[in-house]
C-alpha cells in the first residue's frame, strides 16, 4: 500500500526480554547487544485496518510524505536473542497488542 512497514511488538515481550537480558548478566557477567522484534512487519496502513477491526472505530488518518532518511521497511533481527537469552515474543500477534493497547488506555483515560 506504499506506506512504511515496521516491526511491532508487544510491551510484555520487551519486558520479558529485559528480564532475561538481567538474568544473563547476572549469572554470567556478560551483556550484548539484541534486536528485539516479531521478525515480520506490517504497514502503517495495515495497523490502521486492523484496529478499525479489534475496536469497531473509524480511525482518522492524514497520508503524508515519507520522511527525508525513513526507511519504507524496518524489521528486527531477533535471532541472536533466541540464541542468547531463550527469548522469542509471545503476545505479539497485533490484535493483541491492539486489544491491550485500548483496555489500558480505558483504564488510564
């Protein structure tokens, strides 16, 4: 659709990840750096098609030009953080990470 693809991820996956990142370093004594990500994208248009379906809302949206220097698709590379902290998403399926994203800001709002 021509719009920019990106990596979401869920917020309980990055803590998670976090979590064993800490466990790594505190029983080894080693850090590095990791990617963090589904390994798979979807456009800005397909996240907006999709919530419009978990809440049943018209989003409204502005097309714009791409900014100077945006790539048009960004994915993460999670391999070596399966390799070195056992960690892999698993609530990252976007309708997940969309249905939590509108409970917690019907709590908050």
């Amino acid at each position: 659709d021509g719009s920019a693809v990106r990596d979401y991820i869920h917020v309980s996956d990055l803590a998670f990840a976090h979590t064993q990142s800490l466990m790594k370093i505190k029983t080894s004594n080693e850090s590095c750096c990791l990617n963090l990500g589904t390994g798979s994208g979807l456009s800005v248009m397909q996240i907006i098609k999709n919530v419009e379906a978990v809440s049943n809302k018209k989003v409204k949206y502005k097309i714009m030009p791409r900014r100077e220097g945006d790539p048009s698709v960004l994915i993460a590379d999670s391999s070596l953080a399966i390799k070195e902290i056992g960690w892999s998403p698993k609530y990252s399926d976007i309708s997940k990470i969309i249905e939590t994203s509108i409970k917690w800001y019907k709590k908050t709002c």
